[in-house]
C-alpha cells in the first residue's frame, strides 16, 4: 500500500437499492484501489475492494483487441443493420448512460428493457393496475411503527436496511428506535432476517396471493372462507390479530422482494400487496415499497420513463415507444428467438436468462458494455470495458424509494464509462442512418394508434 | 451569430403597447435588437399575427410524481404516440406526456416557457434531470416549504431570522426558481395516524404549536424580504371543497398587502355546504382580487376530457379515489411533503365538473386586470395544456362558449352568472393572460414582450377566426432566436434554459440544519443539496428589490 | 254457397290492425311448460275487457327451445308496442316467473323491441345479473328454487287481430260440436284463438244503451231475442251460434285458420256459417268467406 | 382474396393490413403495397406473401395460408367480413376487433382478442396468455364480441372483461376472468388457480372443479338456466358439448367479496 492516499467523505455505494451515501473511503491512489470502506455493509465492502483497475483491453471485437473507435463503429453497425435489435441492462450504471441507451433504441427502432423485467416488473405492472401508497425511507425511519417485509431476505440481500431505514433507527415519532416498532416477517421459509421480527408468519410455498387476499378481505369486513388457513398455513386467527395491528398502528409499512412478485401470481401477487397497503389507508396512513436489488435499477425505471412513457419491455421498432411486457421484454424476445442483435450494459443474461434464450443469444452479435469479463462478454461480438459506476464514474443514481443521488467517485479509471461509450455509438448510429438534420417534415407528428 | 427579420406581421405585445400594429421584429443572438442587416434571413409574417412565446406560469411537466403518474398510465399513452422525427425523439403523448413530447408540443402550440409547480427538494435533482430531457422550452421549478418539518419547527419557535436563511438556503440547495405552498400544514396530519388534513387557516396542526396562517404568513414574507422574482406561490387549503371561497379569501387576506400569487384559484372558489353540491362564488374572488393589486392568481382552468390529478395535497386524492374507485397513488417525501396522483375525466353532464369548468370562466371574464388573472389549466389538473387553444377559443368567442355550456349540467350553469357575461377577450387581452401577464408575474422580465433586449421567443400564427384552430399549431416558433417549427416543420431540436434563483444566505444556518438531517434524514447533509452540472444553460435571476418594485407599481 | 247442407253465407270477417309479441316459455317438462302457458294466457280472451288477448300458439319439442328444453309459444296481441310491453310485464312477472322451472324467451326477430326482462329485473332487489350473448341481452333473477332467465326485451311486429267465424247450428249439442272441430282445425303456428278453447258464445256488437259499456250482446244472433231485438240474423231453425276469434301475426294466417275452420264446421246440422263485421268501417281487412273456400276449391 | 406466406420471416412481421377492411377493393398489385413491419423495416405485404384474387363484396372473405406464427396483429380492428386462417397466427389476432369473424385453423399466440368489441374469432388450436383481455394499466378488456378456443389458453383469459363471451373448449391457466367486469366465460376442461380474483360481476363457468379463492363463497349446487342457453349456443357454434353438461348441477361461488360479489364460478358438479 502507497501512501498516495486520499479520503472520500459520503460517498454513495451503488452495490444495492439501499444506495448507502455515508460512506468514508480510503483510496489508494498509486494502486488505484479501494483499502478501505467504512461504514459499508458486507456486500458494500465486497463491491468496493473488488473494483480494481485490470488490465482488460478496452475493446474486443470477436475476442480479438479492437480500438475503441473500431468497437464503435462496429457496434453501430451491428445495431443499425439489425431489423430487431434490443438493448438490456442498464440498472448498474448511472443515469447518463442510461439516457443514451434509451435515445440509441430510439435512433435504432429497436427495443429497451432493463433488468426490471426480471426483478421487481411485475410491481411496476402492479403499479399501473391498482397504483401504490409508498414513501421515501425517512418516513420509514421518522413514523413506521408497523414494519413488515414480505417474500425477501434484507438481512443478506440489503444489509443495512434494518439499521439505516425500517428497524432500528431512531426518527421523529419512533424516538425509541425498534422498540417503538413491531416487525412482522412473512416468508416461505425462516431465513436469518426472521430473527428481528416479532411476529414471523410462516406462508405455504406459491401461497403469498391467497394470504394477502385474505388479509385484504379482513382488512375490508368482507366474507372469507375459513379454507384459507389449509391453503396459507396461517391460523386465522394468526391474520386476524396482524391485521388488527395494522390497523391501528400510527404508520405502517410493507416492503416486498422477489419471493413475492417472482413466484406464482407474480404481478398479481405485487398488485395484491399494493391493494393491501391502500385499503389500510382507511384506517391509517400505509404504505408499501419494493426492496430494489440493483443500485440503480430504480433509476433505470425513471429515466425510461420519462423518456417514453413506459417503465420497461418497450419497442421502438414502429419509430415510437409501445410498451408490452412479455411481448417486448428481453428474456421472452430472446426465448422466442425473435431479435437479431442484442446490445447488454452492465448485465449478465448469459448467465441468468433460460436455456432457450442463451441459445438465441449465442445465435446473434451480442455487444456488451462491462466493468469485468462475464459470462455474456464471452459471448459478444463486440465487448467494451467501461469504468464502474459510482467508484469512477461520477453521475446519478436512484435509490429504491426514487431518491436520486449523486455518486463521489474514488478514483479514475483509464476506461471509459458507458455514458462514453453510449454516447459514441449514438453518434455514430445517427451518422449510419443520416438523422442528422433530416428532412423533418410535418409538425405535431402524432400517430392516434394503438396497435 | 444569428440574425432574423419578422417583416409585415400583425404585432401584440402588451408590455411595450403594440395591439395589433404591422411592425417588423429584428433578432440577432437569441435577442430582439433594433435592426438587422436587410439580407438577414426573413420570415414574411404577412397575413399573420405575430406574439412573445407563451409562458406558463403553473404545470406539472417534470419531477418525481410527475414521472410516476407518467408510468402509471400505459393506456393512456398508447392512443397518442410522438413519432421520431430525424433526431428528434419520439415519445408518447396523451394527459401526462414524456418529456421531449412534452418540450416539442409545447412549443408546437406556441409555448416557449414553463414553470413545473411543485417540486419537494428532495426531488430536485430528479426534476432538474427531466428539464435535461425537455426540449425547447425555458422552464423552473417552485419549491415545496410549507410542510416542510424543519422550517415548521423553526416557525413554532419563532426562530425566524434562521427561517429566513433556511428558506434561502433552500432555495439554493435546490436551484428552485419560487417558493411553493400547497396545502399549508396539511401533511402532517395526512401522514399522522387519521390519515386527516387541516381545514382552517387557525386550526392547529397536529404535533406542532402552529397555525396554517403562520406558515402563509411568513412563507409571504420571506418570499417578499427576499425579494424573490416570484412572490410565494399557494395553493390554498380545501383545494376542491363546497365553501372554500372563504378560506382563498382569507389566505388573501393574510398577505396583508404584500405580494402574493394565488394558484389554480378556480378550484378555490366555490361556495356551498362542506359535503354538498358547490356552488359559485367566482364573482366574490374576482371582485377580492379587482381591488387588491398585491394579489396575482391563474385560474386553474378544468377542460372536459381526461386529466391527471397531481398534487400534493395528498388527502384531497384520497377523498376523489374513495368517490372513483380509480387507481391510486399516495408518495410521501421524508421531512418535506406528500403526494397524491389519480387518473380523473371531466365529464360535461356531471354536475360538479360542469359547475368547475364554468367557474373557471366566469374567473378570466369577471377579472377587470388581465394582468393579474392569467392562464392556466393546472395541467394535467385541469387537464392537458393541449386544451390551451380551445380555452383562448371560449374566452374569445361568446356564441362557441354559449354553445358548449348549452351541452353541459344545466343545473350547474344556472348556478353561475356564466350565460350572462357578453364578455369577449381580445387578442390583446390573449397576449396577456397567456404571455406578458404570466412573465410579468414571474419577474422574467426578457419574456412575454418583444421589445428591445427581450429573449428572442417569438410565435407566428396563421390569422384565423376560428382561434382554437389559429393557437393550435404555430406557423412559425423562433426560441432564443433560433427557429423551431419553421412554416409547420420542425427543425432540430434545442435544450431550453432553466431559471433559477440564489438567494444569499448566511453559510451559518449550515450548523443548524445539520444535526437535523443527521437525526431524520436518511441521505446526507453533504450530498443533499443540488450542484450546479445539473443546470446546463441556465440563467439565475437575481433577487433584487428594485425589480420587485417596478413589478409592484406596474401592476397597481 | 254451400259446403254440402251448410250455406256459407256471402259475408266478410272485418279484421283489424293489432300488435302481437310471442313468448317461448321452456321448462324442466311440458307439463310446467303448459302450466305456465295457461296461466299467462288467462283472462286474455279480448282486448274490450282484458287489455290484451293471448293464446297459446304452439307446444315446442326440445331441439326446438333456445335452452333445449321442452315448451310452448304463446302469442300475446294487444294495441300498442307499448301496451303490449305493459301487459308482458305483468303476465310474466304474475304467471311465467311464478311458475317453477320455467324460463321466458322472447320468440320474435325484428320489429320494435319492448323491455320486458329489462323491468322484471328489478324483482331481483340488485341480485339480478344480466347476460349478454350477441346482442341479445338476457335478464337472471334469483328467486327462492334458482333463477328466473328471462330475455331483456322482446319483439312486437304488426299483427291481425279479430279474424272470426259464426257457426249458426239447428241445435247446441251439434254447434258445440262443429266448433269444436272447427277450433282444432284452426290451430296453426301463427295464430292463436284467444277464447275459452278457442269457442266464444257471447258474441258482442259494439255500444250498449248503458253508456258505460262499450259493448253489448249481439242481439241479431241470440236466438231468444228473436221477435223482442229490432231485427235478427237467424233463420227460423237456428237455435244456437258459437264463435271463433282468430288473431294472427299475418292475415294470410288468420285467412287459412278462418279457411280451415270454415271446412271443419260445415256439416249435418249447421245452417249457416257467417262472420262478423261492422258495415266495413272499423277493420283494415275484409276477409270474405266465399274467398275463402272457393281459393281451397281451387287449390 | 387468398394470402400465402412465401417467406419466412426472420424477424416478428406486423401485419394488421391483413383483414378484410384493409384489403377490401384492392387489386392483387395494390395489396402487394400495404405496409408490413418485418421488425424495424417498413415493407409492402407482397415481399412476405402471395396475393391472388380480390375481397368480394358481400361476404368479404380473405383467406390465409402458411406458418403465420411470427405475424402479428393478424385482423386488427377488423369490422365485417371473414377472415380464414390455414394455419398459426402470431400474437394479436384480432386486437380491437369489432365485427366479422376470424378463424384459425392452428394455434394462436398471446393477446387473441385483447380489447375487442365485437364479432367472433374461433382457433381451432390452442391460444396463449391473455385471451380477449385488457391491456396493461387499462381496467377494461374485452367489451363485446365471442372468442371461441376449442384447445387450450394459458394465463389472464378475460382479464378485466366487460361483456361478451369466451369459450374455451380444453384448459385455462392461472388468473382466469381476473378483475372480470361482466361477461362470461366458459371452460369445457379446468380453470388454473385463483380465477375469478378481483372480479366485479361476470360469470366463470368451468365443468371441472378448482379451488376457489378464501374471498368467494359456496352459495348452492343449482341448474342456472342461463349455462344451458349458453352451452347451446356454443354447440351451435361448433364446440362439441356433452349433454350431461347440458343437463347437469353446478356448484355455485360468489365472489369476489373484496369487489361488490356480484361476479360467479360455476363448477359443474355432476
């Protein structure tokens, strides 16, 4: 270790959702490393000794090292030839980037979908059904005095959830911290985050859907069969006293994972969950929130969004945005063997997606945009290094409670960040295909269609 | 750098008194000069009627709970789609639309301005991040600071030296442009256990020694010894109740004759029972503000058809979901505000809403100072600015707004004076409602007027009788002097300005705020406040008391 | 003429415009089926005093009803669409959803389309449930042994109504006959006969000399007031005459009923056959008795 | 007219061109021009298919023949006439449908239906997920019209359903007549689980018995007239129909008690 060292005060970790921001890094700076992150979690402290400057070259092109300006050009190539290009990814980088990949499927006619579709989609198609009571964190903090967490495992998956927002902070009405709050857990199994709660609810496996509609039916003095408690496992009278104590708390909360929204029921699951929290709000103030995975996939939801109107599984291929999830989403298009190039930032489907789709996707040029090697890299006809997001590059992240922030890079990188790279493409894909101060005929270009 | 002519066009321009005049319009690097070379690039306006770029003073564009009702809708967007154009992005339409659409149809109708209304400052840089992605159009945003925790524990001590420069404070850790009230001390009870609201200017707010008056009061106050550009900018509480006349009016009051900008005043201007049928009371507000010169408002304007409800008056969305049984979304800000989205249609037979869209009318006609009274449909509140062709239509053409009252709740117009007004505006009168009287009102003093050292915002319509159909699509939108539709074509596209302010502050007030963010926040202190990369092109408009003076005596 | 001793006597049945609507009314057998169609049909014989007139046109076989179940179609004429709708209202709500098993099914295509289901529904209390299959809306409503389906609204098409023979016998025993033989014969799909088994006795003409009454009985052919009424229309050795109503959808229905009738009742011991009518001024349709049974002759 | 796919697609074709009202009155050369999506290219309808004859007049008849698995949008909005498919459609058969008829003779994919308003599509096959339903974010689904799948279909079959009828001849997946509104649907094998959830009216008939979700009550074991009329009608339609359905007791559920519990599963119960 060199003494060439500097301090970063509140720097953001983008490992998870929590997106931490009170971290104290200790860099070195000959070695460009991190040595030392304090007050990370222990997957925080992973992500950032683990992000080293290697000696990867900054581009392949069919395995072979390319310049960064021939890996460019090729990509765009790749994307501009396509009839049925997609682009995925995108919830481990920054904003920036994020808005040139949406302008590139843009430019492209192709399509853009980012790892939602395989984590929390089916909340946001919840969400656009029955919509959503939720809040930032600090309301979790400052009132909840209700705390539940359904179908996820913070303890190991956001490890300072607990401590940093819903359980044993101290806020403006909790002043005693956890011991003003009941937690509540309900899960498939007793993971080590039962151990924190006070009351753990023990759900039959591909059952969440009846319990929550169950409780929703208690909540609303509505008829409920009494099979529910063969079918959910949970004594009835177990549901009744939960939901007299959601009820009658000051503020309550459910935060959900992907045990609830990535099993059986899936967006209805989510849907049942969001209901659950707004019917409360006869009674008093609840709300629900997803336990967001990646450290910006929140900001992948937002700047999609706002660029076109859809969260994610969005086609561009009629020279404007059509959202379907299933139809346009990445692991259904790739399954169904219907695009024909694929452009992957900062995600790894060759090593989580169905056989189906990693056949397709070893059957079509692949470009991915990649701190490290990954599995999918290995398959890719074109393959960028880019910086990492957050330890060096500087931009804007979303918590998952939409609280963007701005990251404090430790240390530079000599890669470029995918911004960088995005942006490039972009350019060259417009050159490609002549937008450049095309002929723009007609104004209010609207298409009254829904095909 | 670049140089135009406007020759042979029909002139409005209220601020420097041209009604109608042929006069030619010179502009060289995004300004309006005197002259201009005779070999400049023309625009030959003749035949048509040329205008400053509209300006709206009150919308929801941009921000975190615009981008969720955005994402909320799918079936919304889907019948209404942008096209790319050439490297403009495409994009969807429809009551909340995606950002480029928004920037591109804006000025499609000839909008060169816009104001985002309600920003919490923890969404600020979320906010200022969708500006980046809206196209054309110069906007800001308004910041939320009455149910902001930390200022209301100050108000209930009387700190008010800090209150000052934690408002500015605040102010600048945002880069907002005005300070927002909505639903003064509303919050806390809605996120306390009853999920209930205040609904009286004395009432006391739960869990603080404090009044809803206290925080107009001195959110008015600071907004005027600041000398902000824009003065404090309310929402007023009972936001859409029978009988809450009598609260707007007693808002007004508390200005105690300092400036103020009363928003979306339509729907705070009913009389009636609480629980029962509204009634109108749009005479009395107008006849308040004819004779209170410190007063500004728009109106808020309802347009039959769909329309998106977002606001933070949280507890008002919860009482229309219970009436609509329509998805709904409730998104409260730590520390700063609530918020609540529901899709809603205005329907013409249903009494209220006919009732609404009639007060909303009798307010830009009973209104003697069309300065003071100018246009807004709180979109998507009201509805889409997409219905700001027609709305001009209706205040101009007696015999189409006889007409279209004829078609809605009978019972609802008989119960406004809406059949008696002849009233017809002009297009002068259109001039100021839509551009110099919203500038004006938001001390930009470069917008809304073409006079010399004006920004060069320019729109050209085609002269049409029918004027829902002339206001619906610009011939001609010159942005910074820079043409954006050019004889209906786009040309290519231009990122806007954002206006802000900067308010000193006393670094001091650091200290205080702090430890509070420390205890209950959950970012930090240090990565809370907004920098300057998220501005781009920006202008921060300073806060000086002579501006605001002139201000003031122009309007009296 | 003569259909042997017979004298069909060269007069015209006087017809007049109606409405009619048609019920096809199933149930779990033909015996609820037939108990729903009495029922429905009751007190329905003439407009003068029941408002409507209604018979039972035909007995269906399952393959035949729009829920495969066994029934019949009943025929209701009245004046109006209107009164028409009233009196299914009140017919179906009192005799057919009363009725157990049955449900009431609307038997007309086109024409104007009176609500029927559509306002019985409301004996549901707000647990009735409609069905819509096409465009034909169908009506369910809970009652103690299950539901009562009935279809939201029903045809009305233009109809005749008032089609009649007169069967003038030597004595009761053999008329009564006659026209019984006579009304068997008449029964075709299309028309009904809206008296008691199809058989009318007390035969009206119109006005009384109480002013109320808009009708009064047909002195010319009661066979006791001959020498005490102003004038008589029977032959000295006719001492009893029955009736038949016919109301039909078509006059060619009403034609070949009356036809039929005409040849079934012509016999040993009926003098004459005749029809009623009021001078040609009243009816839309003169139905003559020799066209009649000279156009069977011929065919 | 008679279409016939020469070339296989390599990329999902949108073709909602394909439909009577499109092609009505159009020469051979001039439906060879309509525009197609192969993917992201905008091509005339002649460089995937062969087109021989015209739409006659009154009946309006357009046949279809070829593997048309990757062709979307196959009958979009399509008013009058029929349109015959020998062969597999790709997803959106006969999205906004209002009037004609549509017949498959294969499988369908995903979306049969969705948002239709009236007139009939029969597959012969079997249907993917979200027969004649809503489109996401919508409340509103189908809102008139008949869809007749003589095989299978999977998820969401009638979700948020209005009026109108959907038969289906084998199984259904999870979530059948979810967030129903009115209509009926029928189910000549097994209903996958939790069908009826959220549904505000409407009626779900099924010949083999689930379970029920906790928030639908038992009320009878009843002979709703309304199930043979219904079943009748779908014999007449061609759905082999078994008489003891005809003449059989279903087990009555009402639900969804957390909406108004106007809605209904009938389960034949023998």
């Amino acid at each position: 270790m060199s003494n060439n060292t500097s301090v970063v005060k509140n720097a953001v970790c983008t490992f998870c959702g929590c997106v931490c921001d009170d971290m104290e890094l200790t860099v070195d700076l000959d070695e460009k490393r991190i040595t030392k992150a304090k007050n990370a979690c222990v997957l925080g402290r992973a992500w950032f000794y683990e992000h080293k400057i290697e000696n990867y070259p900054v581009a392949l092109i069919d395995g072979k090292e390319a310049s960064l300006e021939e890996a460019v050009d090729e990509a765009a190539r790749i994307l501009v030839n396509a009839k049925f290009p997609a682009i995925y990814g995108l919830s481990d980088t920054t904003c920036e980037a994020q808005k040139e990949a949406v302008a590139i499927a843009d430019y492209i006619n192709g399509n853009i979908d980012t790892t939602t579709s395989v984590c929390h989609g089916p909340t946001g198609m919840a969400f656009q059904g029955v919509g959503e009571s939720t809040a930032s964190l600090g309301e979790i903090k400052n009132r909840a005095d209700f705390v539940m967490y359904w179908g996820g495992n913070p303890a190991e998956a956001h490890p300072r959830h607990f401590q940093r927002y819903a359980v044993s902070p101290k806020g403006l009405h909790i002043p005693n911290g956890k011991e003003d709050r009941t937690i509540v857990m309900v899960d498939v199994r007793t993971t080590q985050s039962a151990s924190v709660a006070d009351i753990f609810l023990k759900v039959k496996p591909g059952r969440d859907f009846e319990l929550l509609w169950a409780l929703r039916a208690l909540v609303k003095g509505a008829a409920l069969d009494s099979s529910v408690e063969e079918t959910t496992g949970i004594p009835l009278d177990t549901m009744k006293d939960l939901v007299e104590r959601m009820k009658s708390c000051q503020f309550g909360v459910i935060f959900f994972g992907m045990g609830l929204t990535m099993t059986r029921g899936r967006h209805f699951n989510a849907g049942a969950l969001l209901a659950l929290a707004t019917d409360l709000n006869d009674y008093t103030h609840f709300v629900a929130l997803p336990t967001r995975g990646h450290g910006n996939v929140t900001g992948a939801d937002n700047v999609v969004s706002w660029q076109t109107g859809y969260p994610f599984g969005i086609s561009f291929n009629r020279g404007y945005p059509r959202f379907n999830p299933g139809e346009f989403t990445t692991a259904d298009v790739l399954a169904r063997g219907e695009i024909d190039a694929l452009c992957v930032i900062a995600s790894d489907p060759g090593s989580n997606f169905s056989k189906k789709a990693i056949e397709h996707l070893r059957a079509i040029p692949v470009i991915t945009l990649d701190p490290k090697p990954t599995v999918t890299s290995q398959l890719a006809r074109v393959a960028f290094t880019t910086a990492t997001y957050g330890i060096n590059v500087r931009g804007t992240v979303y918590r998952m409670d939409n609280v963007p922030l701005t990251t404090r890079p430790a240390f530079e990188s000599p890669f470029p960040s995918d911004q960088d790279v995005l942006s490039a493409i972009k350019e060259r894909v417009c050159e490609l295909r002549g937008l450049k101060h095309a002929s723009n005929r007609m104004t209010r270009q609207t298409a009254k269609v829904a095909v | 750098m670049s140089v135009l002519r406007i020759i042979n066009g029909k002139v409005h321009d209220p601020v420097n008194n041209i009604d109608g005049r042929i006069k030619d319009i010179f502009v060289r690097d995004g300004k309006i000069v005197e002259s201009v070379p005779e070999d400049s690039p023309t625009i030959d306006a003749s035949g048509m009627v040329v205008l400053p770029g509209g300006v709206d003073i009150h919308c929801h564009i941009a921000g975190h709970k615009v981008n969720m009702a955005r994402k909320f809708q799918p079936e919304d967007h889907r019948k209404d789609a942008q096209l790319r154009v050439g490297e403009l992005r495409s994009g969807t339409g429809g009551v909340v639309p995606s950002t480029f659409t928004t920037g591109y149809r804006y000025a499609t109708l000839g909008y060169t301005t816009a104001m985002e209304a309600a920003v919490p400052p923890m969404s600020a840089r979320h906010t200022l991040e969708e500006f980046h992605d809206t196209p054309v159009i110069d906007k800001g945003f308004y910041v939320l600071l009455a149910n902001n925790i930390f200022l209301n524990q100050l108000l209930e001590k009387g700190r008010m030296e800090e209150f000052r420069e934690a408002v500015a404070w605040w102010l600048n850790a945002s880069k907002a442009y005005a300070i927002k009230l909505v639903n003064p001390g509303g919050d806390e009870p809605w996120k306390g256990r009853k999920n209930s609201n205040v609904d009286q200017l004395d009432q006391k707010i739960s869990g603080f020694d404090l009044t809803p008056r206290k925080i107009i009061k001195a959110l008015i106050d600071v907004s005027n010894d600041l000398g902000l550009p824009h003065p404090a900018h309310i929402h007023c509480n009972n936001l859409g109740h029978s009988g809450n006349y009598a609260t707007t009016l007693d808002t007004m009051r508390t200005a105690e004759g300092r400036r103020v900008h009363i928003t979306h005043i339509q729907f705070h201007s009913y009389g009636g029972k609480l629980g029962e049928k509204p009634t109108s009371k749009a005479a009395e507000i107008a006849e308040y503000i004819n004779h209170h010169p410190n007063i500004t408002a728009d109106v808020g304007q309802v347009m039959f058809g769909n329309a998106t409800i977002m606001t933070g008056d949280a507890p008002l969305t919860w009482l229309l979901r219970n009436m609509t049984h329509k998805k709904w979304i409730n998104a409260d800000t730590e520390c700063e505000s609530g918020c609540g989205i529901l899709p809603f249609a205005y329907q013409g037979h249903v009494y209220t809403h006919a009732l609404q869209w009639a007060v909303g009318l009798e307010l830009f006609l009973l209104s003697k100072d069309p300065w003071r009274m100018v246009l807004s449909t709180d979109h998507p509140n009201g509805g889409s600015f997409e219905n700001y062709p027609r709305l001009i239509r209706l205040l101009m053409d007696r015999e189409f707004r006889n007409e279209e009252a004829r078609k809605v709740n009978q019972k609802a117009i008989a119960n406004t004076k809406l059949l008696d007004i002849d009233r017809e505006m002009t297009m002068q009168e259109i001039a100021i409602i839509t551009r110099a009287g919203p500038a004006r009102i938001l001390g930009l003093t470069d917008k809304g007027q073409l006079g010399v050292g004006a920004d060069a915002d320019i729109t050209i319509y085609d002269e049409n009788e029918n004027r829902e159909e002339m206001f619906n699509a610009a011939r001609y939108v010159v942005k910074s002097g820079n043409i954006f539709i050019d004889n209906h074509e786009f040309r290519e596209d231009r990122h806007g300005r954002i206006y802000h302010v900067a308010p000193d502050y006393d670094p001091a007030v650091e200290d205080t705020l702090r430890p509070f963010f420390e205890d209950y926040y959950t970012i930090q202190f240090d990565n809370y406040a907004v920098d300057d990369s998220y501005l781009g092109d920006h202008e921060t408009v300073k806060p000086y008391p002579a501006r605001f003076e002139e201000a003031k005596v122009s309007m009296t | 003429m003569y259909i042997q001793s017979t004298e069909i006597i060269d007069t015209f049945a006087e017809a007049f415009k109606m409405c009619a609507a048609r019920m096809v009314i199933t149930a779990e057998n033909e015996k609820w089926a037939s108990a729903a169609g009495r029922s429905v049909t009751g007190f329905a014989t003439s407009v003068i005093g029941c408002k409507c007139e209604a018979g039972v046109e035909a007995r269906l076989a399952a393959d035949e009803t729009p829920d495969g179940r066994p029934g019949i179609s009943v025929l209701l004429f009245g004046f109006s669409p209107d009164g028409i709708g009233k009196r299914l209202v009140e017919r179906i709500g009192q005799c057919v959803m009363t009725c157990p098993t049955t449900a009431c099914f609307n038997g007309l295509d086109g024409g104007e389309m009176v609500v029927v289901g559509g306002k019985l529904r409301y004996f549901g209390d707000g647990y009735q449930a409609s069905k819509l299959v096409g465009d034909r809306r169908l009506w369910r409503i809970p009652v103690m042994e299950g539901e009562f389906l009935i279809d939201e609204s029903f045809g009305v098409q233009p109809a005749v109504g008032g089609g009649n023979i007169l069967i003038l016998g030597r004595d009761a025993r053999s008329t009564l006959e006659a026209a019984e033989a006579a009304a068997e014969a008449m029964r075709i799909p299309g028309v009904i006969l809206p008296f008691p088994d199809g058989i009318v006795r007390s035969g009206s003409k119109p006005g009384s000399k109480y002013k109320e009454l808009p009708a009064s009985t047909n002195d010319a052919y009661c066979p006791s007031l001959r020498g005490a009424a102003p004038k008589t229309a029977l032959p000295e050795d006719v001492r009893c005459v029955l009736e038949i109503v016919i109301d039909g959808l078509t006059e060619a229905a009403v034609r070949e009923s009356m036809r039929r009738g005409i040849r079934a009742a012509a016999r040993e011991g009926i003098v004459q056959i005749s029809a009623g009518n009021y001078g040609g001024n009243l009816g839309q349709f003169k139905i003559r008795l020799n066209e009649l049974v000279q156009g069977a002759a011929a065919a | 007219m008679k279409l016939r796919l020469h070339t296989t697609p390599e990329v999902p074709l949108e073709a909602e061109v394909i439909s009577p009202d499109a092609l009505q009155g159009l020469s051979e050369s001039e439906a060879a021009l309509l525009p197609i999506y192969h993917g992201n290219r905008k091509v005339g309808l002649g460089e995937f298919f062969e087109i021989s004859g015209r739409v006659d007049e009154s009946e309006g008849v357009v046949e279809v023949e070829g593997d048309l698995s990757r062709v979307k949008l196959i009958g979009h909005s399509m008013s009058a006439g029929r349109l015959v498919i020998h062969g597999s459609v790709g997803a959106h058969l006969g999205a906004s449908m209002k009037g004609g008829e549509i017949h498959v003779s294969g499988d369908a994919a995903d979306w049969v239906g969705r948002e239709m308003s009236g007139g009939r599509i029969v597959i012969q096959g079997n249907a993917g997920h979200m027969v004649g339903s809503a489109v996401r974010g919508s409340s509103a689904g189908v809102q008139g019209g008949e869809i007749i799948i003589h095989g299978n279909a999977l998820n969401e079959v009638g979700n948020g359903m209005r009026r109108g009828l959907i038969a289906v001849g084998g199984n259904t997946h999870d979530f059948t007549g979810v967030n129903m509104l009115a209509g009926t649907i029928v189910v000549l094998g097994r209903l996958g689980m939790r069908p009826g959830a959220g549904m505000v009216r409407g009626s779900i008939v099924a010949m083999e018995r689930t379970e029920c979700l906790p928030t639908f009550t038992y009320n009878s074991t009843i002979q709703p007239d309304f199930i043979r009329f219904y079943l009748f009608h779908l014999r007449k339609l061609g759905m082999s129909i078994k008489d003891e359905f005809i003449n059989g007791q279903y087990e009555r559920w009402s639900g969804d008690s957390l909406e108004l519990n106007k809605g209904e599963i009938l389960m034949y119960a023998g």
